[in-house]
C-alpha cells in the first residue's frame, strides 16, 4: 500500500509519549490537507494514535502499517490535517 | 378575501407565537448558562507524591494531553513539591522546617521510587532501565510538559507549612491555592491525583 504523504516525523525507538510529542510539533506545521507520516517501533503507538487523533479535532488518522524494516517491527502512521 | 374560517385559525395561533418566542428566549438563555459551565479540553493534575515513579507518570500524562490539544494545569502539594525545588535554603526557617529541607530531596535528581529504592539504588536503577528503553528521563520530560505550555502551580500552603520558599523552586511556576486548582478542576474533563 503506496499513501502519499508530505512531511515524515521519524520516531523509531522513542517510547511513549514522545511519538505523539514529535508528531504534534511536525503536525502543527502542516498546511491543512498535507499529509503526515509517522514512524514508530512503539507497539503502543497503535493506539496512540488513535486515540491522539480523536482528541486533535483537525486531525484524521487516514491510514496505519506494520511493516519490517531494518529487521524491525515499524509502525506507520498516516494522519491528514484537515 | 380570507374566508371566516382561515381567520379564526390566524387568531388562535397568534398566541401560540408568542409563547413560544418566550420558550425560545428561556431555551437559549439555558443553552448559554450551560454553554458557560461545559468543561474546556482541559486537564487538571495534583501531583501530591514526590516519588520518582509516580511523578514521571504525571508528567508522561501531562505531554500526552498537551500533545494532543489539551490545556493542562499540574498541582504540585506536599511531596510533589520536592519535585520542583532547585535549591536548599535554611534562613528564616523553624527548627522543623529546616529538619524537614534537610531530610527532603532538592529536585528531581533526589527522587526516589515508590517501591524497592534501597535507599537510591532503586531510583539509579530505575533510570539506567528507562535510558536503555528510550524514555526520556523525568527532567526532559518535565522540560517538555513546560514547552508544551503545561500549567505548574505550587501549593502555596504545604510550602508554609514545609517552609520552602518561592525561590527555592524552579523558576517559571506559580504559586496558588486550593481554588487556583479548582478554578482549573471544575473546568476540567478529567482530573487525576497522583
């Protein structure tokens, strides 16, 4: 699955809650309609970002991945502003 | 020409109109009072323990919230307020207010956890683990729920009663009562105390 993005926040290997701190920083920055990508190794950033993009009324989780990267588990994270 | 009938129905309903322009009015002076009284995407913390562990987690809590939006307001009391002092002072202290500065850690580096310290061992311990694992340590997160814009409010009242001083704590706080944190709390959609 190909989804464009334009901004990507690399958070592999932080733990919580720094993947949705470095995400809102990028976030806050986007155009609305821009797209961002989130890199993260955190399990829980699943939901995280579920539950962050409840709370965060501009903020639509498009989509989410898990894939193997460098030999690790990566989650991705897609989230539009809207 | 309206026929008598269609007149009759005007006359009936004429009243009707006003009553409920009047139903309205009440109707959205209500609206407004509640409007006045539903919680803001808040969040208010005491922050009563002065444990590593316990004030880590409230300040995890703190950057998710403010990462997401919220406004946060922290209430640190008692224990909590050994989190926030950056220095020793014993002037103008009682004989136990100076026992209790000496016997109380000064910030956040002093803390111990909640179970198994062993006299700070525990806390080292704990901190080399959460280095290993990518968590930030309490002071960067502390430094981040600041930059986030999180609200920190000292209890005015347990720092007279411990006798800690204004300049004792980290400076960009403030100082407040308990209706400072309930000005917050009341305002809040959830409130945690830790």
């Amino acid at each position: 699955m190909e989804i464009k993005y334009d901004v990507e926040v690399d958070a592999r290997g932080l733990q919580c809650p720094m993947p949705i701190v470095n995400a809102r920083k990028t976030f806050q920055t986007l155009q609305s309609g821009q797209t961002l990508r989130v890199l993260a190794t955190d399990p829980g950033s699943v939901n995280d970002f579920k539950g962050w993009a409840n709370m965060v009324a501009e903020a639509e989780l498009v989509a989410q991945e898990t894939t193997e990267l460098d030999g690790k588990t990566v989650y991705i994270h897609y989230v539009r502003k809207k | 020409m309206i026929p008598n009938g269609q007149s009759a129905v005007i006359e009936r309903t004429a009243p009707d109109l006003s009553a409920l322009q009047e139903q309205i009015q009440q109707l959205q002076a209500q609206v407004d009072a509640l409007r006045a009284q539903s919680p803001e995407n808040r969040l208010s913390m005491v922050v009563f323990s002065g444990d590593l562990d316990r004030v880590l987690a409230a300040f995890v809590i703190a950057s998710g919230a403010a990462a997401s939006g919220m406004e946060v307001s922290m209430f640190f009391t008692f224990w909590g307020l050994t989190a926030l002092r950056q220095k020793r002072e014993s002037r103008g202290k009682t004989l136990f207010q100076k026992l209790m500065g000496w016997m109380t850690p000064v910030g956040s580096r002093g803390l111990g956890v909640s179970k198994m310290n062993f006299g700070g061992i525990g806390a080292k311990m704990l901190r080399t683990m959460m280095r290993q694992q990518g968590v930030p340590q309490l002071e960067e997160m502390a430094q981040m729920a600041r930059d986030l814009g999180v609200r920190i409010v000292a209890c005015q009242m347990s720092m007279d009663v411990m006798g800690i001083h204004k300049d004792e704590l980290i400076d960009g706080i403030e100082v407040g009562g308990v209706a400072t944190f309930l000005g917050d709390a009341t305002k809040s959609k959830a409130t945690l105390f830790i």
